[in-house]
C-alpha cells in the first residue's frame, strides 16, 4: 500500500474540500491510498456524527458512498 496518501499530492489551493481537505478545519480529513487496482479509505466517525446511538446518520453514509 502507497505511504503517502493521494490527497497529500494536492496542491494547498486545491486542498479546501469537505471530505479529505487538509486546510479546511471542518473537514472529514479522509486520506485514500493506492492498493494495487483500486483505492482504500478508512472512516471512523465521530460523536457529532451519530444520529441514535450507535448509528451514523445516514446523510454521512451517503456523502462517504458518493466520496
């Protein structure tokens, strides 16, 4: 698996997306790596993020689908 992950090539004026910007601080921070022919991402979600407990809204699980 790739060390640096794909966003950290951004450019800092492209690095301001919601899921994986790295100089916006409201973002989800999520880092994607190359493993061979597809990418892997791993999501932890926090507290502000569950809806009933133990469930994640499902308008995060949405946005991470469409990621």
């Amino acid at each position: 698996m790739q060390v640096k992950p794909i966003q950290d090539y951004y450019p800092n004026e492209l690095s301001y997306c919601y899921g994986c910007g790295r100089n916006n601080e409201k973002s989800h921070h999520i880092k994607s790596y190359w493993d061979q022919h597809e990418t892997i991402s791993h999501f932890l979600p926090k507290e502000c993020n569950i809806a009933i407990s133990g469930i994640v809204y499902g308008g995060l699980i949405a946005f991470l689908i469409d990621y």
